[in-house]
C-alpha cells in the first residue's frame, strides 16, 4: 500500500510545484505590484524604494528561487500590511473557514446523495425530473446573491436568524447553506449518474434475481460500487470549498480565510494573497491525495493502480 | 448525432430560441427605446417596481442614483455576454488545441500538457484571479483573461482523454498508413470527432464564465462603473439592500437565468452527443 501510493505522492509534489510556480509567474513576472500598490501618485523615487524594500528589484530567477525555498520551509512570508507573518494570518483564520467549510460540505453530502440516489432510482419519473432541476438550479445560482437573498429574506425580514459575522451555531446556517448550493448540485448530479451506471450492471440483475429486496441490494451492492465517483468529487469540493469561499465570506462578513483574501486585496497586501494562493493550491492537492487513499480503501481494486 | 439534430430535439431548441432573444437583446440594446443606463435622477431614487408601488416609468424601478433598473440590465446584458463568449472562445482555441495535440502526439509533449493541466485545476479560481487582478490591475482585457486562463484547463483535460481514445481506434493508423499529413488527420478526421465534446464543454463554460465574472465584479475586481454589469449591479446594489430589495433581486435574477438556460442547453447537447448514461454529469 505503502509504496503503491509513492508514486501518487511524487506526482501530487510535481502538480504542486507546476501549481506555484504558475502562480508566480502571473502574480509577479506578468506585472509591477508596485505600481498597483502605490497607485498612480508615487515617484519614480518611491516605486525604487518600495521595490528595494521587496525584493523585486532582483532578477526573477533569483526571486523564483528565493520564494520555492520559503514555500519549501513553510514560510509564507511577512504581511505587507499587518507586519506579521502570513502563515500566523492564515492559521488564525483557518478554524473559521473550517468549520464552515465542513458544515457546507456536510450538507451538501447529506442533501446531494439523497437527491441523487431517489433521481436514479426514479430515473424518467417525477420524482428524478424534480431532483435534476433542483440540482441544475442549484449549479446556477451565484452562491453570493443567494446569500444576499436569504439574509434579506430570513435575517432582515423574518428576523429568524442573524445575518453575519461568527458566533453561536446559529451564525453559521445561512453562510452554510449558502455555500452548500454548489457542491450539493455536483454531487446530486454525480450520484444519480454513477447509481444509474451500477444499476444497469449485471451483477445488479443477478441479485435481484436471487430474491434479495432493494433496500439490500442498495446497500450491499450498489452503495459500494457507485460511492468511488463520488467520494472523489465530496474530496474536490472541499478543496475548492476550504479556499474558494470568498464571496460567501465577504457576504455573510465570515472571519475566514476568504475575508482574509478580501481584505488583502482592498489593501493591495500583495505578499499575503500569493501566500493566499499557495495555500490553496496545497489545500486542494493534499485533499485530493488524501481522497486518492480512501478510494483505495473503498475499492480494493483500485490499490494497483495507484 | 450532429450538432442541426441538438437543434431539433424541442428542449434544446426551446433553450436556443431563448438565447438567441438574450443575444438580440445585447446587440440591440442601444437602440432600444430605453433611458441612458447611466442617467441618474436623484429625486427618483429607490422608485420601486410596477406592481410594488412604482410606475410604468420605471418597469423594474431604479436603483439609488435614480437610474432606471431595465435599462441597466440590459445594457449589463451586453458586456455579460460578451465577457464570457470572448473568455470561452480564447478558452476553447487554447484549451482544445493543446488537449488534441497532447492525447495525439502522446510523449513528453502529453507529460508536460497533462502536468500543466493538473497544475491548472489545482490554483483555486478565485485566488488565482485576484491574485493577478491585484497586480494587473483592472480592465476587462484582463478579466477575459483571466477567465479564459482559469477555464483552458477543462478543455484540455477531456479533449486529452479522448483524442487519446479516438488515436486507438483502426481508422487513424490506416490514414497515416496512407500517407496522409498528421495536421490533415487532425484537423479533418481528429477535430470532427471530438467537435461535440468542445461544442458541450463550451456550452457549459459559458455558464461558470458567466458566474466567475459576477463574483470578480461583486468583489470589485471586475467590471467597474460606468461600464455595466450584472455583478457589478449587484457590488453597487448591496449596500442599498434594506431599502430596495429589487436593486439586488433583479440582477442576480438575470445571472441565474440565463446560466440556467445554457447550463440547460449544455446538459440537452451532452444527452444527444453521448448516449451513455454519463451524461447527466
């Protein structure tokens, strides 16, 4: 098991070095922050010293070099902005956006398996044709204007629970089902198509033949073989949930990370969103690893190939 | 199933017809008997819908500086589409491209192309965006930019894949055998075949074009007064929502419409292109 998943593990650190350094490419050869920082009124003398004080002046190779090192001895670098390092910003923002990464994705499974399984298991009925359009719906409402719509509705107007901002587990169902939406449609759609997939099989048949119900063959049988798919995907969704929820936060005013990203930019604190950026990357690549070895777990034939 | 039977199956055609109108509607926009999007009267702030108290002045009533909300919806309807039409199409020449090239040469040129794209999808979109845009700067060169850039990466993952099915198959080995040139196969008897999976994956993006330059916008990051955008209504309209709840309401109304249509469209077209039940994905 072990040495199967060696491979995997070089594989994921050459995404992840491909992933950084994309990422620096665009943040940094592509433009002058600088400029961005000081905007237009700033001296020549002033852009001089404030690239000196950087770092920026050097030649890129060195610059790239410097910057795989800190990343390699986790440091993030120093805030421009807050004068502390960026890696103790993230950390102290990470168990806000954690916990409402884990309750979105929490929901979204719960909600987005269900659907999926009555879908297939009704295929062409009602029943699949509510479920579809839910899921459709749910793939194309911007997660932020829902969000802006349930605090107008259920926060300003039935006054039913608060509208922002971090606090009792009341504060975290709106921004929650907010960002449920998106992930529970994907896996809505994911399971309904790969339980749809399964039961086409002819071991499906067979059992049926043999007399067993359908609550066991669901179970036994079809759970099992349809889950690969959609584990994989619950492993995606957290990864982008854990980073990319940016505009959920900023609406709901959510302490995390993604507030974090919105005041960074508003006050153009450019080493923390490159720091932002990386972190995500390794989030998202990490999980995706982790997911890697329980799929493995799952489906025992997979461990030869990974 | 080629692409004119999409068009006769009546739910896919039912969601053409629909864009075709949001399309006319962009192009016209001008034209169309509407106030200036931009013409601001203060003493008709926050004048509500019709059917809400408002008149027939202001169908969809206007927003805090007085400007007519329907009008600026249309003309957000403009620079919505054109952003992501252009952003898929610089997408999908690149995405493609690359995605054919890498599954039909296989080799390193398929170990770097495939490398590029895990890397890609690994960048979380948002960050990445902002990340640029915060050194770029804003202007829509780059917000088309940047969309296309978060998007190519779809394109090439699947197109890799299944060129790389469609190279196994007899017919390609007895083209080369004939002598034909290796540009003639794939532009001729490569791209036909994977045509439908660039035609379905477009259609999709158009969507997640539509929705990541709403949340860009909404973030400030995107379009910015006096050019009109749906997400950048919604960034304006936000602060205004206790009073007005139609300043918010009727932009992200439009946004999810319209993604809606063409998410539909996309899933109608993926049904016809592949008869496997994958489809619904």
């Amino acid at each position: 098991m072990i040495r199967s998943l060696l491979p995997r593990l070089a594989g994921a650190v050459v995404t992840l070095l491909l992933a950084v350094t994309i990422a620096f490419l665009l943040a940094r050869a592509s433009g002058d922050p600088v400029r961005q920082m000081l905007g237009d009124m700033a001296s020549q003398g002033q852009i001089e010293a404030v690239r000196a004080d950087l770092g920026l002046d050097r030649p890129l190779v060195v610059q790239y070099f410097d910057y795989l090192g800190n990343i390699v001895r986790g440091d993030l670098g120093t805030s421009l902005r807050y004068h502390t390092s960026n890696w103790d910003l993230i950390a102290s923002r990470l168990a806000a956006s954690f916990q409402l990464a884990a309750a979105a994705i929490i929901i979204g499974v719960v909600a987005g398996v269900t659907l999926g399984t009555l879908a297939a298991m009704f295929e062409g009925k009602r029943v699949d044709r509510v479920a579809v359009s839910l899921a459709l719906l749910g793939q194309s409402v911007p997660p932020f204007w829902l969000g802006i719509m349930l605090i107008v509705v259920v926060a300003v107007g039935l006054r039913w629970l608060p509208a922002g901002q971090a606090g009792s587990w009341s504060h975290l169902i709106l921004p929650a089902i907010t960002l449920s939406t998106l992930p529970m449609a994907r896996i809505a759609r994911m399971t309904r198509s790969s339980i749809t997939e399964v039961l086409e099989e002819p071991y499906v048949a067979s059992a049926r033949a043999r007399g067993f119900g359908t609550r066991r063959v669901m179970a036994r049988h079809v759970a099992r073989n349809a889950a690969i798919p959609v584990i994989t995907l619950v492993g995606l969704q957290t990864g982008v949930l854990l980073s990319g929820a940016v505009t959920v936060e900023f609406v709901f005013a959510w302490p995390g990370l993604g507030t974090l990203t919105t005041q960074a930019v508003a006050f153009r604190d450019f080493t923390l969103i490159q720091a932002l950026v990386v972190f995500g990357a390794v989030t998202f690549v990490l999980v995706n690893l982790v997911v890697d070895i329980v799929n493995s777990v799952v489906d025992p034939r997979i461990r030869g190939t990974l | 199933m080629s692409a004119a039977s999409t068009a006769r199956t009546l739910p896919g055609r039912l969601y053409i017809y629909i864009l075709s109108v949001v399309v006319v509607i962009a192009v016209i926009a001008p034209i169309l008997p509407l106030p200036d999007p931009n013409l601001q009267d203060l003493r008709a702030r926050f004048t509500p819908p019709v059917g809400f108290d408002g008149t027939w002045e202001h169908v969809l009533g206007t927003d805090h500086l007085g400007r007519d909300m329907l009008a600026r919806l249309v003309a957000g309807t403009r620079l919505t589409l054109l952003i992501a039409a252009t952003a898929v199409l610089v997408a999908g020449v690149v995405g493609a491209t690359l995605g054919v090239l890498a599954g039909y040469r296989g080799g390193w040129l398929d170990l770097v192309i495939g490398r590029l794209v895990d890397a890609q999808l690994a960048l979380p979109f948002i960050l990445l965006a902002i990340a640029i845009i915060a050194v770029q700067g804003r202007s829509l060169g780059v917000l088309v930019g940047v969309l296309a850039l978060v998007s190519w990466a779809h394109y090439g993952r699947l197109l890799r894949a299944e060129t790389k099915s469609l190279r196994e198959r007899p017919f390609i080995p007895r083209l080369r055998a004939s002598g034909l040139p290796e540009w003639r196969i794939i532009t001729r008897h490569v791209l036909p075949n994977v045509g439908g999976t660039i035609l379905v994956i477009a259609t999709l993006q158009v969507g997640t074009m539509i929705l990541g330059e709403s949340s860009l916008s909404f973030l400030g990051l995107g379009v910015v007064t006096p050019d009109v955008s749906w997400g950048a209504m919604l960034a304006e309209g936000r602060q205004y929502l206790a009073d007005s709840w139609w300043v918010v309401a009727f932009p992200g109304l439009a946004i999810t419409g319209l993604v809606l249509t063409v998410n539909l469209l996309g899933d109608a077209m993926r049904k016809a292109y592949d008869p496997r039940k994958r489809t619904y994905r």
